[in-house]
C-alpha cells in the first residue's frame, strides 16, 4: 500500500483519538510498544505523533470545561406580568395661532428641546401694536369724559357720589374702551407663540415668512422626561397588579436598554372582544431615548413572595427524565474552577427568566440550595457529574461563599 494510503487511514483514525489512546496504553502494559509498522517511513513518522497526542488527550487530567455560571438567589421572588403597547408623552400641547399674519422668525427646529416660555415662532406684530395704540386713545378719551361728568362731584354725600360716578363712567363708555384696550393687548400678546412648557418642538407647522390664519397649527411640544405606555393586560393577570408596582420595559428599537417606572393606573374595565385591560404604566425618559408610538413591551411585577430560594430557568437541564442542576464545587476559596456537581432538584413556580427550588414535598431527597452556591448555566447541557470546570463569567458574579455538594443525585 502506497503512503498517502497509510495517510488517509491515520486522518480517520484521528476521529476515533479517545480509542486509539486506550488501545495504546492496553499495548503498553504488555511490555514493548506493541505498535504496527507501516513499512514506510513517512506514514509510520505520522502515526507517532497522533499516537502521542491521543494518548496525552485522553489521560489528561488538567482540562477544565469552559461553561458559565449565576448565583443561586434567596430573596422575593416576582412572579411578573407581560404585557405590550405604545409609548406616548407624559404631556403633550399642540399650538395654534390665535391671530392672523405674516411669521417673521422660527427660531427653533423639529426635534429641539425647549424651555417653558421659550419663543417658537413670531407673527408681524405691527398692526397689533397699532391696535394697541388706537384702544389707548380711545381709553384716554373716555377716562377724560368721566372726569369731566364728576368733576365736582365731591360735594355730595359719598353714596350719591359713588353711584352718580359709575353712571358717568357707563355713559362716558369708559368700561367698553377698557375692554377693547385688554382685547388689543392680548392679541398683541399672541403674536409671540411660547412653549406651554420644558419639552421637544414636534410638527412644526411654519417657516419664516410664510402666512398663518387663526387657528392654524404651529407646532406640538412633548414632554418627554417620562413616557406613559397603555399596556394590555390579561383579565385573569389583572388581579396581580396594583397601582405602584415596579416595572421593566424594553423596546424593539433600543435593544439592549432596559427602562424602569411603576404602575400608575389600573384600568378595571375588561375588554369583553380582547379579554383584556388597560394598564398604564409610567417610565423615566432622561435622556428622551423613547419616543412616542414605539412599541415596547412591558414586565409588570406581579405576585411578590418573600424567602424563596429561586435559579435562571437556563440552569435546569433533564438527566434520568428528572430535573437536574449542576452545582459548583470550587477546587478553593473564591476559585473560578471546581467540579460540577450533578444534583436533581424539584421546582416550584416560575416566571419568564427564573424557578424557584422548592423541597419534595413527596419527601425524596433533593438538592435545597441555601443560597449564594453557584450553579452552571451555560455549557453545561452534555456534562457529567464530577466533571472539572472553570466559570468564565466568574468576576462578573457575586462573590460566593465556598459551597460544598450535599451529594444526592
């Protein structure tokens, strides 16, 4: 047989590399090294070598298993609500032109976050002003005509003095012309268009030297500190939410942030077609990543159970159609690398990420964490028990104290 034969063979025989190194060490004890010759040189020289790292890799006593693990929790356990909706504004003002003219400044753009009071847009405000002036006079004029009706109206008793005062100021049209004037005023007044309060210019309606008419929209201000979503929520959930419960919300758009807030209302009406309820939920919106109409979805904490020993539901795996936990059992204080401990558990309740271990009530021994062990929740799915591991996420946990197996399995 040619070499290149013998090369092939050695490469399948690399698959098998577990069994190769037990057959030679069986070799081995009989005295010599019981290995086979080719009879060629180059396929004999290849065939040492995979003959030595087999042997080593199948002997080695120094391999720890790259896997994962979390603290086991004993703490309240949350059985949580999930629900979804759209986000909307804490507050929102659309803003019209209560008067007509010509806009001669849009100092601000879509987007801008803006001060309460802070201008939007300016209309022409010269024939107000000359409105204004007109409504004075005309003020002035019957101001005069009064004074000129109770001009020695001094000598008179004060009860025929005051009424006699307040028909000359009727019929001097005094109250009329005031009236006018504040009229002049405010319209003077709206011509300069403010935001109502702190928030961002949306649907910006104008530009400068474009023309509006009364009631014509400006723009919208959004107060985006904190966002409201409207979130659906089972009937049979509902009884689990009150108002002040903690929530999560995360959105589509912004993975990976999570945004915290609280119930603020609790809808009790059921929707009698989707069987469910509005519950609005309120979020701190800082840096006004959430902006209104994103979907989000919402976690709502629910039934809240105090003492309860509780793992993420990754930990659990099926050994013996039984639920299994590997438990690390640190080769030191404080090491990353220890045994995995395979101990069958018996669970409780759950929610979305996490179970709870709960003794058998059938009184068979299981594992009862007391807390703060380290169990595997990555890598660990083809483990056997006793197998050597090094947690990679190890300075991304707390530290644990040593925890030691209470040897069930």
């Amino acid at each position: 047989m040619k070499a290149r034969h013998w090369v092939t063979l050695i490469v399948l025989l690399v698959a098998g590399a577990a069994v190769v190194g037990i057959f030679m060490r069986l070799n081995s004890e009989d005295g010599d090294d019981g290995f086979l010759s080719f009879g060629d040189a180059a396929a004999d020289s290849v065939a040492a070598e995979v003959r030595g790292t087999a042997s080593a890799e199948a002997f080695a006593t120094d391999i720890w298993l790259p896997v994962e693990g979390a603290v086991i929790q004993r703490d309240t356990f949350v059985l949580w609500v999930t629900a979804s909706g759209r986000a909307a504004s804490l507050r929102s003002a659309p803003l019209h032109s209560e008067v007509q003219g010509p806009v001669t400044a849009v100092p601000v753009q879509e987007g801008d976050q803006v001060r309460a009071g802070q201008l939007l847009a300016r209309i022409d405000p010269s024939l107000y002003e000359i409105r204004v002036q007109g409504a004075q006079a005309a003020v002035d004029r019957a101001r005069a005509d009064f004074e000129d009706r109770v001009l020695f109206d001094e000598q008179l008793a004060d009860s025929a003095r005051l009424a006699r005062a307040e028909q000359a100021r009727i019929r001097a049209g005094l109250p009329q012309q005031e009236a006018s004037l504040a009229e002049a005023r405010y319209e003077l007044e709206k011509t300069r268009i403010v935001a109502p309060f702190a928030g961002r210019v949306a649907n910006l309606g104008v530009a400068q030297g474009s023309r509006v008419g009364a009631g014509d929209s400006i723009a919208t201000i959004m107060d985006l500190s904190q966002i409201d979503i409207d979130a659906g929520v089972l009937h049979s959930e509902l009884p689990l939410i009150e108002v002040g419960r903690q929530v999560t919300a995360t959105f589509p758009a912004l993975r990976g942030e999570v945004f915290f807030g609280e119930v603020v209302s609790v809808n009790p009406i059921v929707d009698p077609e989707t069987q469910m309820a509005r519950v609005t939920v309120r979020l701190s919106n800082p840096e006004a990543r959430i902006v209104p109409g994103m979907p989000g979805n919402v976690r709502i904490a629910g039934r809240q159970l105090p003492d309860r020993t509780f793992v993420p539901k990754d930990a659990v795996v099926e050994r013996n159609r039984r639920q299994v936990v590997f438990v690390l059992e640190p080769s030191g204080p404080g090491a990353e690398t220890g045994r995995a401990q395979w101990e069958y558990v018996t669970l409780g309740l759950e929610n979305d990420t996490q179970v709870e271990i709960i003794p058998n009530p059938d009184g068979e021994d299981t594992f009862v964490p007391e807390g703060g062990e380290v169990v595997l929740v990555d890598g660990h799915a083809t483990l056997t028990h006793d197998a050597q591991v090094r947690i990679e996420n190890y300075a991304t946990l707390v530290t644990p104290p040593a925890a030691a197996s209470d040897g069930s399995r």
